[in-house]
C-alpha cells in the first residue's frame, strides 16, 4: 500500500484534461527514496518536501503536454474540463477585434480576468489591448511550450495568497530551469480542411557546474491564417440559405456594395441602389427590407496568420552555503495579421441633391430627384480590411534566496513590459475624406467602377494603435517553523509586495475623432500602486490532520483597501484516504481599462425594443443587428468581492486505482460589466443615451445612431459544482497502460443581473453541464501510444433568439466529441518521433442559431482534424 504522501502526490498530479503520464508512478516513486529539496508549492507560501496540502492542485508536466498534440497554451488550456466561458483563443480573430492574437483561460467560467496566472509563482503584466474592450488578460501566448517545466492549476480562490484577480484560481506555469544537455525538436503540422498549417521549432540547451546553472530555449512557431471561407460551414453568413433552416438567420450586412439609397431627411425611405452601370447584384437583394446585402463571412479571418520567436533563459547562482541568487529572463515578438471584410458605413455618409454624381440627378419624375441622399455602403473598392499587430514582450526577475537557520527567505524584483502596435495596412477609410471626395464629386458612391485610382488613395487611410503594459515589483517572503507540536512543526511564512502598473492604449488621432467606421479601437489610460503584506500558518494538530490559515492585506491607489482570509484543512484518518476543505474571500480590482477606457466604438449586435413595440419590424427592428455603442470607463468602480468553499475526497484504492472528487462553490458579487442591451431596452428612448436619426411618422422614435453605456458594477455569479479524476494503472506483457477520467459538472450557475433578472444559469448558452475527457497511454520498449476523448454537452441557444414567435423554442446546441492520439517511436540512438492526430474523426462543431459563422467559437474549434509530425535529437 502506498503511503500517504505517495497517494496526495498522485491526486496533485492528476492532469484536469485526463492526459495520464506513465512516468509519473516511477517518478514520484523515486522522490519517496532520496531526500529532496523543500519546494513552494502553488496555493501556500510555506515550502514543503512534498505536494501535500489542503488546497486542490492539478499538475501537467512536460510530458503530460506533448502528448496532447498542442503547439500553444491555450490549445492546451481549452481541454481541460475545468476550462468554461470566458476562455478565449486567437479563433474568432477579425478586424473588429481589440484583443488580435492574444489567448487566456477562464476557470470554471468566471471569466478570464478572474483567473490569476502566474509564472514561477509571480504575476505577469497584462495585455496593453483589452479583449472586448474591457477584458484585462494575460496573454498566455506570450509563454512557449517548450519552456514549460509543468503546469500547477489552483482550483480554489486564492486572493489570501496571492492577492486581487485569484477568484476562480490560479495557473502557474513553471519553466524549466534545470535542464542538462542539449535538445532540437522540430515539428510540422496542417489541418485537414485547409488552412492553419503550423510549422514550430525548438532549441534547449543547459549545463550546470557546482555553483551555477543555466537553461536556455529558443523557439520559434508560423502559423498560416485560416479564413471562415475555409470551412463550408462559415463560409457564408446567410445560414438561413445554406442548411435551409428559415430559423438559422440571415446574417449577411445591411450595408452592401454599392448598397441601398435612403433620404437624408428619412433613412427609413430607402431603395436598393439598382440603377446606373453599378447595380446590387441578385443574390443580395433583399426586398422585404429593401436593402442591398452583403456576405462578409468568407473574408474575414477565423485564424489570424501570427509568427513568434522567443528566448528564455533561467540561471542560479550559488553565493554561499546559506545564499544564491537567480535570475529569469524572457523575451518574445509575435506578429499577427488580421483580416476582415471591407468596410461598412450606415447612413453615416450624404450627398447633396445638387452633386454632378447624384443617382437621380436625370429623372426629375424620381421621388428622390433633388433630395439630399444618405446611403448603406461598403467600401469593397478599396479593398477588405489588414490589420498588423506587432508586439514585443519582456519579463525579467532578479532575486536571492538562502536559509537563516530553520528560517528560509526569497527577495526578488520583477519588471515586465508588453509593447503592442496595431496598424490597419488595408481597406480603412476616412469618414472626413470619403465625405470631402462625395461632396467635391471626386468620388462617386453609387457607380464605384468609375472612381479613378486618385479617388480610392484619397478616401483610404491607414491607422496606428499603440499600446503598452508595465508591470514592476518587488517581494519578500519568509518562511520557518515557530514551535513543535506533537504532530510536527508549526510553520509560519509572511512577507511584503509593492507592485506598480500602468497601462495605455492610444490610437491615433483618426479614431479618437471618430473618422474611422466600420471598425472598433480603444482608448485607455491608467496606472496603480499596489502594496500587500501577507502572511500564513501551517498547524499540524493532530498526526492526521493539518490546518492552515493565511491571511492578506491589500491597499490599491485608486480604490481602497481590502483584506482577505482563507482557512483550510487536510485530513487523512488512513494512508489511503484524505478529506480536505477550504474557504476564503477573494476579490478582483477593476481593471485599468475599465476604470480609463475613454470614448470607445463597439458594434454588438442589438435588438431595438423600443422601435419595435412602437412600428413593429420596420428596417428589422424586432430582430439582431448591428448597432454602434460608445463605452467609456467608470472611476467610480468598486472591486468585485467573492467566497468561495471547497469540500473534496481522496482515494487511494488499490495501488493502481485511485479517484478524488471536489465539491466547490463560489459567489461572486459586484460583478463589473456593461449590459448595453439592457440600457437599450429600458432607455431606448432617452436622447442622452440613445441617439437617433429623425423620423417624419411621430410614432417612429427613428433610427439608431449610436448607443451610450459604461461599466458599472452591476452583476452577480454563483456557481457550484463537482470535480471528479478516475486513474487505473495496468502492467501486462503486452506493456504498461494508464487510463484516466476526468469530469467537471456543473451543478447550478447564476450569472445574475438586478437589472434583467437571472442572466445566465447552467446548461444556458455557452454554459454546458458537463465537460470530460477520457485519456490512456500504452508504452512498450521503444514504443508509445495515447489517446484522449473529449466530451463538452449540450446547451441551449443564445436567450436572444432561443424563443420563436409561436413560442416554441429551438433545438439546443449539440454535444461535441473528439478524439485526439499518437503513436512515438524512441528505438533511434538520440532520435525520437511522433506522428499525432487531433480531432481524429474531423468532427464539426455544433450548430448554434446565435451569430454569422454558425458555431460557438468561446466554446467549439474549427479547426478540424490537425495532423502532425515531430522529431526531437537531443544528447
């Protein structure tokens, strides 16, 4: 029978996505028979001999990871059961983004920025440019995978530890800093659909001598772009037309080329531009609306292009017996380039009923002979929309450690700096000018044939967003024992961290004076001083049970101060079970973007109630359409405040059977966000919030110019739930095979607004009950083999649409199964290879009604089936 501190080892390593390690048994064996170094376990300042501890953690190791097939963290990341709404990768990229090629993950569906993610047990600078403008994240991209070491997943909050942000948990990604040798790994991969083919290389190297150590990896990872017109399935945005499904919508703009011609004075009075030598073509015409379409979904990037090189190097020095120093460094430039379709105006542009390219200027008998003309139009002419993102990140740490007696201590500085700069190379027009070349007659809107290439260099533009992040701390830690019991020490550890952040996103002046349409930029600014003091206590009060108690200080610059505590336990009444159990508060800090976002154009798809109920389905009133909204920043925030409580069993069966469950729960109030269709509906109506153009019918309140909202805190989330890790391990003369089963299921979820009422709950729209996945290894001689299914359930449509007019309801999004494996051969002197599959079976994902490309893309990937091959020397 395995010991204790061998069955908690085993549970701690259990990998969330169910990739089982057939190395693990055999090495955390070896660990119980050689004395090791103490180690800083995630979850707790106090250092330990081993992975014990009350608090869940998860880890992934190098091994664990290279057999899943990824070639980035959030590929990684998005199969792990834990993973839910709010995880977010570079899938879904356009160029009405604000976040283009960054990635983050969302514990338990919390949302990103409320997952902490740390590197080697200290923070990271966010990114300079919010995801939806709001959304501060860490961008996981920034950390490439053959720098990992392994990966800890805190799966309780753990803002007493760790401070603001840790209310779902904590990802800490360890690098490897002890590596000795030399290693190449080249890896080549391509989907089976098109696009997205992958090409990543990988060099470490590291040697060590008696006082010293240094790792070193260099990487570099392509990978080419995948457009929506790549998959059958998005390659058209009228879903309607393409699964004959009348309920699956027609999604395609309302602003078309050369589009639909409306009075200035009245944009409800309109007609299709078919007049002229320039005409909508047939299969746009939309004449219950009297609108010329247009189908931008195949142009629009699903997959941005991106290239990265990267370098990280981890050094140790040995100062004294008692004293070494350490030193990270990481360094990285990522380029990525965004496409989207050309750019839409509505009725943002006039032309006079005198100008010499008036449609009408020749038919005095035309209703819209001599009136002055607004329009729907795109400018297909100049091309569609690039955007260029090149982004330089930097991490440094500098720091000491060493003993003083019993006593431990660390002290480092860290500064971390992002630089982003965003430039839109392609097909961005300048409002002012188009204007200027209407009015002057240079450019002509209705017959875009005959613009001269004068005409088109004169409308277009191109723009630059600059962005940066800054991040600088310092911490100091103590940890040692303070009296003996007589089931062992009682540990304390305590410590300090001033930190300062800043923040700023500038585009340039274009889009500060709102020139650029068709197109969304923030604009941001801000900055903070943090200072915490923390500390922790560890008390073995009986031989079977431990306590532990930690408690944090923290006072922000800009909202007050705030103190958490947690309280938990571990205990083992046999060597083969172990109950465990913690509560805490937690919190997370607005973000610098929510608080300094300025003027900031977004374009969510709306429904305009107040129209609607006044003129019924006039321009489509009653049904989903884009809309422009101005969302600015609230200095007046208030952190968002959180408990959480988590009750979990460990088992340790038989020697090669073992199973934890855990039970969570967590409440989230004061949640930040903006719910700009609820400010719609209820002040649709209030010209100070909503403006509108004017209308000749009195009961008409007009069309939508733009929609004004900010963030407030305005939410509440409560979830619970069960996480559930199953590993059998069997040896046979036909080798060893390991099986793991790892389920999280959502018992209840309330995304609560006092506003609307209950939001969102579980099972609801992007909110599955279940998640699993099913892995096993086989390993024999020199070869290998793992697989891995993985299983994301049902939910139900978007809220938005969910009900039809007869009040029936449609049919939930499917469940989506894949299946991801590999075969390794390792008999070659220093050579190993690997050929591997994910999503096997090339499964699509699931229908959903809600948007343009038919799929969930928070949820389900595209990708389809991803095949790869890799080589690895090393000696």
């Amino acid at each position: 029978m395995y010991n204790n501190k061998f069955k908690l080892a085993l549970v701690a390593s259990a990998v969330s996505f169910a990739i089982s390690a057939p190395t693990a048994f055999a090495q955390d064996a070896q660990s119980l028979d050689k004395s090791i170094e103490k180690i800083e376990v995630t979850g707790s300042h106090i250092r330990r001999t081993d992975m014990e501890g009350p608090s869940p953690v998860a880890s992934i190791s190098a091994d664990d990871i290279e057999k899943t097939g990824v070639t980035d963290l959030i590929g990684l990341f998005t199969k792990l059961p834990i993973s839910g709404q709010g995880t977010f990768s570079t899938q879904g990229n356009n160029s009405d983004d604000t976040a283009n090629g960054g990635s983050s993950i969302s514990l338990r569906g919390l949302g990103a920025d409320s997952t902490l993610i740390l590197i080697n047990g200290r923070r990271v600078a966010v990114s300079p440019f919010a995801r939806q403008i709001d959304t501060a994240f860490v961008d996981i991209n920034n950390i490439p995978i053959a720098a990992i070491k392994r990966i800890d997943i805190l799966k309780d909050g753990a803002s007493a530890t760790y401070g603001a942000d840790a209310i779902a948990g904590v990802i800490n990604i360890i690098l490897k800093d002890d590596y000795e040798g030399f290693e190449i790994t080249a890896k080549a991969s391509d989907t089976s659909e098109g696009g997205g083919k992958e090409q990543n290389l990988s060099i470490l190297w590291g040697n060590s001598s008696k006082n010293a150590s240094h790792t070193f990896i260099v990487d570099y990872f392509d990978r080419e772009e995948t457009l929506y017109g790549d998959r059958h399935y998005t390659a058209t945005a009228n879903q309607a037309a393409r699964t004959g499904l009348p309920d699956a919508g027609d999604f395609r703009s309302s602003s078309g080329i050369p589009g639909t011609i409306a009075l200035a004075s009245n944009p409800g009075n309109r007609i299709i531009d078919t007049f002229g030598n320039d005409q909508c073509a047939p299969e746009d015409i939309d004449l219950a609306n009297n609108l010329c379409r247009y189908d931008y979904a195949p142009y629009m990037t699903l997959v941005p292009a991106t290239e990265r090189v990267s370098v990280n190097y981890m050094g140790k020095y040995e100062l004294s017996d008692s004293t070494r120093m350490f030193t990270e460094f990481s360094a990285q430039n990522s380029k990525t380039l965004i496409q989207g379709a050309a750019s839409p105006s509505f009725n943002e542009l006039f032309m006079s009923g005198d100008n010499p390219n008036h449609p009408f200027a020749n038919d005095p008998t035309h209703e819209f002979y001599g009136q002055d003309l607004t329009m729907r139009r795109r400018t297909v002419d100049i091309g569609n929309r690039k955007k260029s993102v090149n982004t330089d990140y930097y991490r440094m740490i500098f720091g000491a450690e060493g003993e003083i007696g019993q006593w431990e201590w660390e002290a480092a500085y860290s500064f971390i700096k992002s630089n982003s700069v965003e430039r839109g190379i392609d097909g961005f027009p300048n409002i002012v000018r188009v204007q200027e070349a209407i009015d002057s007659g240079l450019w002509n809107p209705f017959e875009p044939s005959s613009n001269s290439q004068e005409a088109l260099d004169y409308i277009e533009t191109q723009t630059t967003r600059v962005g940066k992040s800054t991040n600088k701390s310092f911490d100091l830690t103590f940890s040692g024992p303070i009296a003996d019991l007589p089931a062992g020490e009682m540990m304390l550890a305590f410590g300090a961290e001033h930190r300062k952040e800043a923040i700023s996103d500038n585009p340039d002046n274009q889009y500060i004076r709102g020139e650029i349409f068709g197109t969304e930029a923030t604009a941001a600014a801000g900055g903070r001083d943090n200072t915490a003091i923390f500390a922790e206590l560890a008390v073995p009060a009986l031989d079977t049970l431990e306590l532990q108690f930690a408690l944090r200080h923290e006072d922000y610059s800009d909202f007050g101060t705030t103190t958490d505590p947690k309280v938990a336990f571990i205990w083992s009444p046999s060597e083969s079970v172990s109950v465990r159990g913690s509560y805490g508060t937690a919190f997370r800090a607005p973000s610098l973007h929510q608080i300094g976002l300025g003027d900031t154009q977004e374009s969510p798809n709306l429904i305009d109630k107040a129209r609607c109920e006044a003129v019924g389905n006039v321009n489509r009133a009653c049904e989903l359409q884009e809309y422009t909204a101005i969302i600015t920043g609230n200095p007046d925030l208030n952190p968002e405040t959180s408990t959480s409580f988590n009750l979990g069993l460990i088992y340790q069966i038989t020697d090669d059977l073992d199973f934890s469950v855990d039970y969570y729960d967590y409440d989230i109030e004061d949640v930040i966000l903006k719910d700009t269709q609820d400010k719609f509906d209820k002040q649709g109506t209030n010209s100070d919030v909503v403006v509108r153009l004017p209308s000749d019918d009195p009961n008409d309140p007009g069309e939508v110019v733009l929609i004004r909202d900010r963030y407030e805190n305005l939410g509440n989330i409560t979830t619970t739930g069960l996480d559930f890790d199953l590993g059998y391990r069997l040896e046979t003369t036909m080798g060893a095979f390991d099986f793991n089963y790892v389920l999280n299921y959502v018992i209840d979820y309330e995304d609560y607004r006092p506003t609307v009422g209950v939001y969102a709950t579980e099972g609801d729209f992007t909110h599955p009950e279940y998640r699993w996945t099913f892995s096993g290894t086989w390993s024999k001689d020199d070869w290998a083999a793992n697989f891995a299914v993985n299983y994301i359930g049902e939910f139900e449509q978007d809220p938005a649409i969910r009900e039809r007019a007869d009040g029936t309801f449609l049919p939930n999004v499917d469940a989506m199964t894949t299946v991801d494996t590999s075969v390794s051969y390792l008999g070659f002197d220093k050579i190993s290879l690997t050929l591997g599959a994910t999503n096997l079976f090339d499964e699509e994902p699931p229908f959903s009604y809600h948007d343009f490309m038919g799929y969930v893309n928070d949820v389900h990937s595209a990708q389809g089936r991803f095949v790869y091959l890799k080589a690895t020397y090393s000696f």
